[in-house]
C-alpha cells in the first residue's frame, strides 16, 4: 500500500514538473466518433460502439478499443504526428475519472478526450438513432471539470490559465447533425439548418473559450455523401449529393464563424481543416495516396459493405491499407495517416489560416 502511494506520489511531482517545464502543450480533443478513443465504451445503453472485432484488428494486440477503425484514428495519429511525446494520444475522460488517484497526472501529462461517437452540435444529435451519446454541450461540462482538477492539482489559478491557454483544443463535429437530419426526414430547409448549427456551435466555443481555451484546431464535415452508407443509400454508387452540399456549406460557415470568432476574441488562435476538400482529392485520385478502393468500405454488409456495420459477422477484406473507408462511416487507419499529416503539416489549401504545427507553436 505505502509503495503505491510513493509512486502516486513521484508520478504527480513528475506531472508538475512536466507541466511548468516548457513541455508539448496539453490536447482536449472533442467532437463525433472520428475522434472517439473509447468514450462510448463507458455508455451502456450506448449503440454506437466500436468495442467488438473487426474493429482495432490492427491495433496493437487486435484489441477493440472503441476506435471507429481498424487500428488508430485520427484523433491518435495527430497528436502522434505534432507531439515529440505523442505516442499515445490522451485517454478518454470518462476512463480517467474512474481513476481519481491518477486522474490529475494523466491531465496534466497530455490532456483528455470527451468525442463520443454519434454525436453533434445539438444536443439532440445521436440520442435517438443511438440511444445515448455525450453531446458537445456536455463534453464540455465535462471540460470544466478537467480545468478544476488541474487547477486544484497546480494550486495556483494563473498558472492552470496559463497552461490551459497554450493548451490545444481540437475539435471534429457536425457529421452526425446531418446524418439525423437526412435519417428524420427533417425538412428545414438546408440554409436554415446550417445556421442554426452555426449559431449552436459559436455558442459552444465561447463557452469553452470562457473556459480559458484560446488554441482551437477544427475539423470540418468530411464529403459524408462518399461514404459506403450513403453510396449505397444513392443506389447508383455515386456520392450523395444533398449530403455532400452540406458539407460544403457547413465548411463555409464554420469558416466565417471562426473569422468572426477571431475578431471578437483577439487572443484566439486557430486553425481550419477542409475536411472536404483533402478527402476529395484522394477520392479523385486513389492510388497517388496508395488507395486501391475508394467506394466500398473494407468491413460490413450488403452494397458497397456500407449497409450495416462491422461486427464479426460481417465481411472483412483482406488488404486493409487498401482501403479509404473501414465501415460504413470511419476511414482506416491509413486514411487517418493522410489526414493527420494534413492536418500538422499541410499547405493552405487544407488547413487555414495555419496548420495545427503552426498552432501548436503559435
Ligand atoms: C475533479 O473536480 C471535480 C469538480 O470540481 C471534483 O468533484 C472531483 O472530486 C475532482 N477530482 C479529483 C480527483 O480531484
Ligand atoms: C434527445 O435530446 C433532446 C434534447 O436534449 C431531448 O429533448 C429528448 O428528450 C432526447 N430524446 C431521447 C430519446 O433521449
Ligand atoms: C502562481 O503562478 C504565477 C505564474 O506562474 C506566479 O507568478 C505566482 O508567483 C504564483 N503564485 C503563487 C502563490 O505561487
Ligand atoms: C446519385 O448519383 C447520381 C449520379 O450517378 C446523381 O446524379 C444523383 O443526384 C445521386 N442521388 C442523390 C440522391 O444524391
Ligand atoms: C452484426 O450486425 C448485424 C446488423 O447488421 C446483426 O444482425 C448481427 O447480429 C451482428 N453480429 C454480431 C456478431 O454482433
Ligand atoms: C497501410 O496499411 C497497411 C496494412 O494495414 C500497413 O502495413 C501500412 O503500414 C499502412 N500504411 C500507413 C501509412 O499507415
Ligand atoms: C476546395 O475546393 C473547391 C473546388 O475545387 C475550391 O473552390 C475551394 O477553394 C477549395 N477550398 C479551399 C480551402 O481550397
């Protein structure tokens, strides 16, 4: 017992030290299932879970961690890719807390993740079509309380302002928002949709920036019409038009309301990714990014594999790097290579006004 509070111990001095020495900055990563690193694993009456095989059959030890993909995802290899100390990217809060003797270690060493798969900008998003998800609402309830941990473990409240403000936040949302829209049969019209996420999502970051973050690295909508699930739903193969509409459209507000956020809010700094766009350009050109199919998703059922998800019942190709898309939804591993180093390292044309290296500095 007295050994494993000496080690508690040395672990949280380390923590201090690593926290007040010039060390990589924390990452607080939010959003959708693209980011999810094991949240939903702790949702019981969750049904968008990535907790079975295939999932993670790549990942280290075949294990199913929760990852939306056959190994790391996106969320992993960005942090991996901008972090000298970013082997492992931070481990879900909702595993955390069931650590309280760790937790302000493990806060103070790289972060944490609040993204759970399904969900959105609204609080709606998700609760239906998978009967619990944490809303972006809430995982930044849950932020707040991260701060107070790391507050109460520094003791000293400028010091955790200081540390929070040089902090990343990275945030990927706004899929699911639409994928309820098209399932409900919403009839909002699509400009009124995406204003009413807008206005929802400027609200979300002043409330994290009333937080004390002042680093946001966003990424926008992917072309979601491209996913196995909505080629299959077009019936001819070809892309989901309305989907993909508005996914452009959602990248074109979220850009003006990061500008005017930027305004409003001088000490904000941020970085855009065009989700879109960077996936686009692989789709229109496969095998420059070493993709041999690009339409059908590497592990699920029926047309395109995209009308059901990947479980052990499913079909599962053999060559996976192959692949842009694992399931129905979620790109593979590889494909979540091509992005993170888009997103760290890419031109302009991707990643605007800076790129989240430039971030991390800035
Ligand atoms: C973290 O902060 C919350 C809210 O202030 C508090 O209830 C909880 O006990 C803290 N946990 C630890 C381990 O300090
Ligand atoms: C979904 O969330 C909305 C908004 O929070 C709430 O009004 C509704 O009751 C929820 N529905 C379910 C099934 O939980
Ligand atoms: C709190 O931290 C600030 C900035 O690091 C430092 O200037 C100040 O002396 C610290 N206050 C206490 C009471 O230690
Ligand atoms: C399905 O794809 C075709 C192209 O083959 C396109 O013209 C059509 O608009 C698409 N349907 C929807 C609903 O997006
Ligand atoms: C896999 O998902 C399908 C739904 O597409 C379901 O019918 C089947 O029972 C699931 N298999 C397993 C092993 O969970
Ligand atoms: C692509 O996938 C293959 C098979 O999963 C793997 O061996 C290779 O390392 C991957 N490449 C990248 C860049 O992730
Ligand atoms: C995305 O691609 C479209 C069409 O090629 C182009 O008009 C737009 O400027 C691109 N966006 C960025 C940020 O480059």
């Amino acid at each position: 017992m007295g050994k494993w509070i000496l080690v508690a111990s040395l672990l949280a001095a380390v923590a201090l030290l690593s926290a007040e020495a010039n060390h990589s900055p924390l990452v607080f990563i939010f959003g959708d299932s693209t980011t999810d690193v094991g949240t939903n694993n702790y949702l019981k009456k969750s049904l968008a879970r990535a907790d079975m095989p295939y999932y993670g059959i790549d990942y280290p030890g075949s294990k199913a961690t929760g990852r939306f993909s056959n190994g790391y995802n996106t969320a992993d290899l960005t942090v991996r890719a901008l972090l000298k100390n970013g082997e492992k990217s931070p481990p879900p809060f909702l595993r955390l807390i069931r650590h309280p003797d760790t937790l302000k270690h493990n806060l103070l060493w790289c972060g944490a993740n609040f993204a759970s798969a399904g969900s959105g900008i609204l609080d709606a998003t998700g609760n239906v079509t998978w009967k619990k998800v944490v809303p972006l609402s809430e995982q930044i309830s849950q932020f707040a309380t991260a701060r107070s941990n790391i507050t109460a473990a520094l003791k000293n409240k400028s010091k955790a302002d200081a540390l929070i403000a040089k902090s990343l936040f990275v945030i990927s949302v706004g899929s699911n928002d639409f994928f309820d829209h098209q399932g409900a049969g919403d009839t909002t019209p699509p400009d009124t949709f995406v204003a009413t996420l807008s206005q929802a999502y400027t609200n979300h970051l002043e409330n994290l920036y009333n937080l004390g973050a002042r680093k946001f690295g966003i990424i926008s909508v992917p072309p979601i019409g491209c996913c196995p699930h909505e080629r299959f739903l077009n019936g001819s193969g070809d892309c989901f038009d309305s989907m993909n509409d508005f996914a452009k459209a959602f990248y074109v507000s979220t850009a003006s309301l990061l500008l005017d956020f930027s305004v409003k809010y001088p000490d904000v700094k941020y970085s855009l990714a065009d989700a879109y766009n960077m996936t686009m350009v692989v789709i229109a050109d496969p095998s420059t990014y070493g993709f041999k199919e690009v339409k059908k998703a590497c592990c699920g059922i029926g047309d395109f594999n995209g009308e059901g998800p990947c479980n052990k019942t499913a079909n599962l190709c053999q060559n996976r790097g192959d692949y842009l898309f694992y399931d129905w939804f979620h790109p593979t591993q590889n494909a979540s290579t091509i992005a993170a180093s888009i997103l760290c390292d890419g031109p302009p044309q991707f990643v605007s006004p800076i790129n989240f290296r430039q971030l991390a500095l800035a």
